[in-house]
C-alpha cells in the first residue's frame, strides 16, 4: 500500500469520497472554532440586552422618581428635618441626577431646576442652628448615620465639581449657570468646613472634624475628579486682569466660585497637616501630588486668579508640602506632567513650553513677592525655606532642559526630513508655522521668570548661605550629582539654580537671550570673586599643582616687581618690519608678536627655580586634562556659571579696571582663569566631548577668547601658558593641517556626526600653537588647496588658460573690480595682467608673476589710500586703516570693499605682502569677535568718553 493511501481514511463507507487526515483536523478544528464563536456571539447578545434593559428600567425609574420627588419638595407642609433631607431629598436627587449626568455628560434644564432647589435646602439646612434640621447633624451620629452622611455628602461633592468642571464663563447671559455654579461652590465649601457648621458643639465638635477628614480623604483619593475639574474651571479664566475688572453682580459671583474653587484645593492641606506621624499622611501626599500636577501646570495660574487669592496660594501651609512632595515624587510628577494635553488652551503649544516649563513658572511666581518700592523690589513669600525652594527648582530646571533638548533634536531630524524633499514639490514645514505666535508666547513665558534675574533674589539666597558648607561636594570624581534632602543652602546649589536657568533663557528667551540673567550676575557685588574662589579651591588645593601663594606672577613685593617687569617688557612691541610675511599674518589672526619670541631674559618669570622640571607645567591644569569628560558635575557646573558670567563682564572692562585697578580679579588670578580656560578647552576638543558638555565648551570657549584677545592688546599672560596644554601633543604640521581640512570639508557637507578632534582646536584655539608653526600650517592649506584645483585641472601657474585681464594705470582700483569681482573662487587662479598706459596704449611686457604682483600691490595701495575715499585712518598714533563710514555713499562702495577682501586674500594666497595695517576693531569684526571697550576711543572718542563717565558713575564692578 502506497503512503498516500494510509494518509487517507473514509468516514462513511467505501462510496463516500476519501479525504486525508490532516484536512480533517483542520475541518474539525474550524468547526470547533465556530461554535465557540456562536456561543460568545450568543452570550454578548445576553449582556447587551441586560444592558439594554437595565439602561431603560434605570431611565424611567429616574424619570419617575424625578417626578414625585419634584411633587414633594413643592408640597407646602413638608417638615424640614436631617433625616428628611437624607432620606427624601438627597436618596433619590442623587440617583436621578447622577443617571441624567452620566447619559448626557451634561445637565438638561430640567436637571439644572431640580438642583438649584435642593442646593437651596440643603444649604438652608446646614444653616440651620436647630440640630434636627441640620444635615451636617447625621456626621455625628450612630454609625449608620456617619456612613450615610459620608457617602452623600461625597456624592453631592462631585455633583459640584462636576458643575464647576462645565462652567463656561464666557456666557454672561446664562445668569441660571452662574448661580448654580455659585451655589455649588457654596455647598462644597460648607460641607467641607465643620466650623462653619452652627449645629456643631463642642461636644460633638471632634467628630466633626474627624468625619470631614475622612471625607476630604475620600474626595482627594483614588480616582477623584477634585483637582482635574478645578483646573479645568481655572483654565477657562482669562489670563489677564480684563475678567476681573468687569463690573456688576456678575463680577462678585465668578470671584466667589473662584475663591471657593481654591478653597477646595487647598483642603487638604489645612485640614491634615503634612507629618509623619498623622496616619494620614500618605493620603495627603496623593492631595500634593495631584496639586503639583493639575495646577502648578496651569499656564499663567497666577495671573489667571484674583491677587487676592495669591497669598492662599503663598501660605507655607500649601507652598512648602508641595515642594517637599516635588522631592519625594519626583519621578511620580515627572512622568504624569507630559501626558496633560494643553493644545485646547489659547495661545500655548507644549513643543514650545511644555508643562514641567509651566510648574517652573508659577512655582518660581508662588515663592516670590513684587514690592513696589525702589530700595526693595522683591522678597521670598513669607516663612519660605530657600533651601527647599531652590532645590526643586532646580531639579524642575533640569528636566525643562531635558525636554526642550528633546524637542531640538526631534525639530532638527523634521527639517532635515524637509530638505530631503524634492525643491519642486511644495513642503510646509510644521516647525515654521504660527513662529510669531511662539515667539510671543516665549515673550510671555520669560516674563514669567522675572523674579530670577532680579538682584534681590540672588543677594537674599547668598545672605542665607551656610559658610561651614561653602563648598561642600565640589570635586572631581562623581560624575553626577545626588542633592542631599534641603538643609543648609549651599554656594553649588545656587550655582546649579542659575546655570539651569541661564540656560534655559538661552533656548527660550527671542529677545536677549541669557542677557537678563547675565547682567544681574555680572554685577552683583562679591558673587563673581565667590564664584571662582570655589573653582580655585575645588581644582588647585590638595592639588599635585602650586599653592595659592607659590603661584607664578604671586602678589607681594617681590611679585609685583616681577609683574611690573614683565609688563613693561611685554609693552615693548618690536618695530623691526624685516619679518613683514608674519605681520601680515599678525594682523589677520590678531596675535601679538610676541608669540614668536620664545626667549626670555633673566627678569622673565615665571622664575625657572621656583617650579619643579618645565615651566609650562604649571599652566597646564591637571584635573582638566580629560576636558569636561574628566570632571564631576558640580564642576562643570561652577565652570559653566562662571565662564558665560565673566565673559560677560569683561566685555565692559576697560584697561584700567583690568590692569590697574585689577578688577575683579588680581592679574595672577587672570593668569590663572586664562590657564584653566586654556587647558579646558584644548583637551576639550582632543577628546570626545558629548552634548551634555556643550553649554559649558561654548562658555569656556568665549571667556578664552576674550582673554586671549586682551592679551594679544595688552600682554598679562607670558607666552608659554598659551602654549603649554599642546606642547606635547601637538602633531606635525602637515598632518595637522589635512585634519583641519577633512573636518572642515565634513562641516561643508553637512556631515553631523564628525566629531571635534585636532582640526576643531586649529579652527577654535589656533594659539596653543607657535606662531611660527600657524605660518606653516597657513602655507600648508594653500598647499594642499593648490594641489587639489590642480587636480580639477585649473591653471596654477601664467600660460595658456590662466586668466587675462587688461587695466588702466589711472584706474587700476575700477577695472581690477569690474574683471575680477564676479570670479568667485575662481580668483585662485593665475592671473596674466596687461597694463595700459596714460595715454591708451598697452605697455610691452610678459607677465610672469612680476606684473600681477605688481598689480595686486598698487591696487591695494590705490584703494587703501585714505584720499580714495574708501578707507579711513583711525585717530591714533598708529593711523589704522578702518572702512570710511561715506564709503556706502559711493558707486558700488560695499561692493569695493567686499572686493578688496577678495585682493588681500589673493595676496595671502600667493605669498605677496601688503604692507597695511587694519584697526584691532575692524579685524575683530571680520573674525566675528567681539571689541573691548577701549577700541571704541579709536572709532569715535565722543561716544567713548560719554560711555566712560556713564560706567564710572553708575556702574559697580
């Protein structure tokens, strides 16, 4: 028998068509399928009609019980008593109108009938002084009575809040909605306040209370609506003071329902005190935690409510139990807040400020107080624990920041999606639409945090510094951070509060930036010299560095003799122009020359006797050779405050503060940031820095380059600190430059995951090499450039192909700029000049290098010409050349300028030099640098001198 006929079997007889086994277990098992499908089909049929007819018996029982209740509560003789108003008022009022709220998600008209007369009684009842009458009577009765009463008056609760979830107070003609809601609010309050109850006595007072909190326990517990109908009602108030100011009863109604909606909120904060030893307690947390969630994330909550209601808000009651629940929940809150939608409410967006942003807001407005007075315009909200309120501001600061870095990055990967499409096909980038509205909506925010970059704020948590824990947990190990639960306030704790918030004003302010913040902290008295004694402990004490006092350049008699020696020697600016290739190149990267002389005589310190092997040793910090990588988060931090702080203060140092008056810092406290900064950002680049790290890179980065800039104007640094982080890793010329050029070709393309190495320091920090090794490494990139366009076959040397142009002697500047202007980069290329004389004819010569040398030096001297009109000389000594302010006034006068850069660049690039020499200023904006306030006497001594006395009579540095 043959193996397909054993697979086959008959199921009725040899006549009937075989079939194999495997079709028949699948038949059987699709049968079995199937009438388990009827019989679930069947059983949801059942239940639909339980449903069904449950939904319809429950509909005309509450019809019929709305009804005769309607029939009782209008009979004349009814006897108003508390078990009355349990029995036949409120059991069937709460099944009818529960039923009718649940259908219809809403109150009919004649629901809305129904409940303003039982509010009315029952509100008339719990006034009532008679304890037969009074409802709240039945909390201090048997037990059976406390149960019912609890239960009902829970149910009555969330009938009110309910109400006060759907008020709509744009409707100022539905005069039936405002007073029910008003009446609800009044219940809900006087249900919740045993005080208020006039049958209450003193005997039965503490069952009162102690019913009232297990009914606050039952209504802010579990899944409650307590908090979530309340800021609904919130949200639908205008965040101006236009609601509020509207006259008439209607005015006086809403305050009330507002007030009384707060009330609600903050019960269970004055009912239950937040303890450990109250069994309560944990209950009273689920109260904070929904408090913190629904309402601090109301946008603008302060200034949607009555300032008359703020300090409820302020009390220490309510303020200080959230802060402290912040802490212990953190996770908790912070893991609920996103999931609330604000998309329905005007003018917000959470892409732009999500709700943990908003928390912040009103959390930093709830714990602050406008003065108006002169001497003082703010304070902490009385009884405040500054130590709690910054803690958690800065952890909601930080998870902010996480988000809108989130949201950076998910913007970023939208556009690069967008320029992928084809330019044909019309794209709306989703990130692009309603900017004017985000952009006010930032405004509105940053207004907001106000408080912060007020000086009152930042004096007041100084003042309440522990000096014992000045410093406590700088250091170098742990690279993150873990505050310990609010104690004593500490420096690093205030310092954590404004880097966050620097920050956070960087990405979210549209005007200024951190600019608010930057000021106040730049001109605090004492906060920046605090700053960096804590750097300067945390990085150089119990360090294999020197000590404070065996630092080079130190103060005292002998130090300051060696100090005024190397500056007097320092303000020697050789004379000799032998050297002309590297003054040029001087000029352009605006380093002194003193770069290339690495000699020093006897009188030079650093003195090589007092420090142990290389004197650049001592400039090259040890605990940041790793860069930011290599250091703890509270350093980072402390770095970041100070460098975007003091980068900020010295753009307004004049040279008297800073080298006469040292202000605010000692020149060898200079030497010693200028050091710190130096080996930060060298080893910052030569290793792989994250993200996390980039705020604090950018910050060092600015602060260096204003160091660096003032030295190269006015020498206070000795050469080898600049030098000292590279000098033994610095690699060959030639390799240097092919990685500046990979990086920089990477940057041209677009690559984003080219990772800052060697060619980013060349490009950020060019100083930390020799001056005679930029020179190289300047020739090095022509070199490398020439053999590339060699390679794409352009000419490089005077022949055929190269491009000719003809110009006249007498307007050499004119036709230079109208064959040469539109070339583009093709002005690499060898030029072959032909000259024409005065008198119209073409002087005889070969141009082999000679003549377009010659071209490029008499045009420049031409168009550099003060007389020519478009350059003009600075009023000092040295007779600078700066741009001539009526050269727009010219025919195509920018366009002569912007082409003059393009005939020095041509000089650099073929080894020609110019003898000219550009203001400091000047050259600082070509570079995209900032100027010191000084130059600005070289470009108008007025202003200057009117900036002087302005600085000098109300600023304090």
């Amino acid at each position: 028998m043959d193996e397909s006929s054993k697979q086959q079997v008959s199921l009725r007889g040899a006549s009937a068509k075989e079939i194999t086994r495997n079709a028949l277990l699948e038949k059987v098992s699709h049968e079995r399928e199937l009438r388990s499908y009827t019989r679930r089909a069947a059983a949801v049929a059942i239940f639909i009609q339980k449903v069904w007819r449950r939904y319809n018996v429950t509909k005309k029982v509450a019809a019929k019980l709305q009804e005769e209740w309607k029939a009782l509560v209008n009979h004349q003789d009814v006897l108003l008593s508390s078990r009355w108003v349990s029995s036949s008022l409120l059991r069937p009022f709460l099944f009818f109108i529960t039923h009718s709220a649940t259908v219809n998600q809403k109150l009919r008209e004649t629901d809305i009938k129904c409940t303003l007369v039982c509010f009315k009684i029952l509100l008339e009842s719990i006034n009532s002084t008679a304890l037969e009458k009074n409802f709240c009577s039945l909390a201090s009765g048997t037990h059976e009575e406390r149960r019912t009463w609890l239960y009902q008056a829970q149910k009555m609760i969330s009938i009110c809040l309910f109400i006060l979830a759907e008020y709509d107070n744009t409707c100022s003609g539905n005069q039936d909605g405002i007073l029910l809601t008003t009446l609800a609010m009044r219940l809900a309050v006087a249900l919740t306040d045993p005080k208020g109850w006039k049958s209450a006595s003193n005997e039965n007072l503490r069952d009162s209370d102690s019913a009232v909190r297990e009914l606050i326990k039952c209504t802010v517990t579990g899944k409650s609506q307590v908090y979530n109908s309340i800021r609904r009602y919130i949200i639908r108030l205008d965040a101006g003071s236009a609601s509020r100011r509207n006259c008439g009863v209607q005015t006086d109604d809403r305050f009330l329902i507002t007030a009384s909606a707060i009330t609600l909120a903050l019960r269970p904060f004055h009912v239950v005190k937040l303890d450990t030893n109250y069994p309560c307690l944990f209950d009273v947390q689920d109260a904070a935690v929904q408090y913190c969630i629904l309402l601090l994330t109301i946008p603008w909550l302060s200034q949607r409510l009555s300032p008359v209601l703020l300090p409820a808000l302020k009390h220490r009651t309510v303020l200080s139990p959230c802060l402290k629940v912040l802490l212990m929940s953190k996770e908790k809150i912070f893991l609920e807040m996103p999931k609330l939608d604000l998309s329905k409410i005007p003018g917000c967006c959470t892409e732009v400020i999500p709700c943990v942003g908003w928390a912040l807001a009103n959390i930093i407005n709830l714990a602050t107080e406008s003065v108006n007075d002169s001497v003082n315009p703010g304070r902490f909200a009385q009884d405040l624990k500054c130590t709690l309120y910054v803690h958690v501001v800065g952890i909601i600061a930080e998870n902010l920041l996480v988000m809108l870095d989130n949201v950076g990055k998910t913007r970023k990967e939208s556009h690069e999606y967008i320029d992928t499409i084809d330019d044909s096909t019309e794209a709306v980038n989703p990130g692009d639409l309603g900017n004017e509205m985000n952009r006010s909506l930032k405004i509105s925010y940053i207004d907001l945090l106000k408080p912060v970059h007020q000086q009152w704020h930042l004096m007041t948590l100084l003042a309440k510094i522990n000096k014992d824990v000045y410093i406590q947990g700088i250091g170098t190990s742990s690279p993150n951070r873990s505050p310990p639960y609010p104690g004593n306030l500490r420096f690093l704790d205030i310092s954590y509060f404004y880097s966050y918030m620097l920050r956070i004003f960087s990405s979210l302010n549209p005007i200024g930036g951190p600019l608010p913040v930057l000021n106040m902290l730049a001109f605090t008295p004492g906060f920046l010299l605090d700053l960096w004694g804590a750097l300067e402990i945390s990085i150089f004490v119990g360090k294999n560095h020197i000590s404070v006092g065996d630092m080079p350049f130190r103060s005292g008699t002998s130090g300051s003799q060696n100090d005024a020696s190397f500056e007097k020697k320092q303000r020697k600016i050789p004379k000799d122009t032998g050297n002309k290739w590297a003054t040029v190149l001087q000029k352009i990267t605006g380093k002194s020359p003193l770069d290339m002389d690495h000699t020093h005589s006897t009188d030079d310190p650093p003195k090589l006797d007092q420090l142990d092997g290389d004197p650049c040793d001592s400039w090259d910090i040890e605990p940041l050779r790793q860069g930011p990588q290599g250091i703890s988060k509270d350093m980072a931090c402390l770095l970041h405050l100070f460098c975007a702080t003091y980068s900020h203060l010295l753009l307004i140092l004049d040279d008297i503060d800073f080298y006469e008056k040292q202000v605010p810092f000692k020149l060898e406290q200079q030497r010693r940031i200028a050091a710190v900064l130096n080996t930060l950002v060298y080893n910052c680049f030569s290793h792989s820095n994250g993200p996390q790290n980039t705020p604090l890179t950018e910050a060092a980065v600015r602060c260096l380059h204003l160091l660096y800039e003032r030295d190269c104007r006015h020498p206070f640094c000795p050469p080898d600190l600049w030098l000292s982080p590279a000098r033994t890793s610095r690699p060959p010329i030639a390799a240097a430059a092919r990685a500046h050029e990979v990086i920089s070709a990477n940057l041209r393309s677009g690559d984003a995951l080219t990772i800052p190495s060697m060619g980013s320091v060349i490009t950020t920090i060019p100083h930390v090499f020799p001056f005679e090794e930029r020179v190289q490494m300047f020739r090095e990139f022509i070199k490398l450039d020439k053999a590339s366009r060699r390679m794409a076959g352009e000419v490089a040397r005077p022949g055929p192909g190269s491009i000719e142009i003809v110009v006249r002697r007498n307007h050499i500047v004119e036709d230079g700029f109208k064959q040469l202007n539109t070339l583009g980069s093709k002005l690499k290329s060898s030029i072959h000049v032909s000259f024409v004389s005065e008198c119209g004819l073409p002087e005889a010569g070969l141009d082999y290098g000679g003549l377009s040398k010659e071209f490029l030096t008499d045009i420049s001297r031409t168009a550099f010409d003060p007389e020519h009109g478009l350059f003009s000389q600075t009023s000092t000594s040295e007779r600078l050349l700066i741009p001539n302010t009526a050269a727009r006034f010219m025919e195509n006068g920018i366009q002569m300028i912007e082409f003059l850069g393009r005939v020095v660049g041509k000089a650099l690039y073929e080894g020609i030099l110019l003898d000219y020499y550009f203001s400091h200023v000047f050259v600082q904006k070509l570079l995209g640098r900032y100027s010191f306030l000084d130059e600005l006497s070289t470009l108008d001594s007025e202003l200057y001198r009117n900036l002087m006395y302005v600085k000098v009579n109300f600023l304090v540095i």
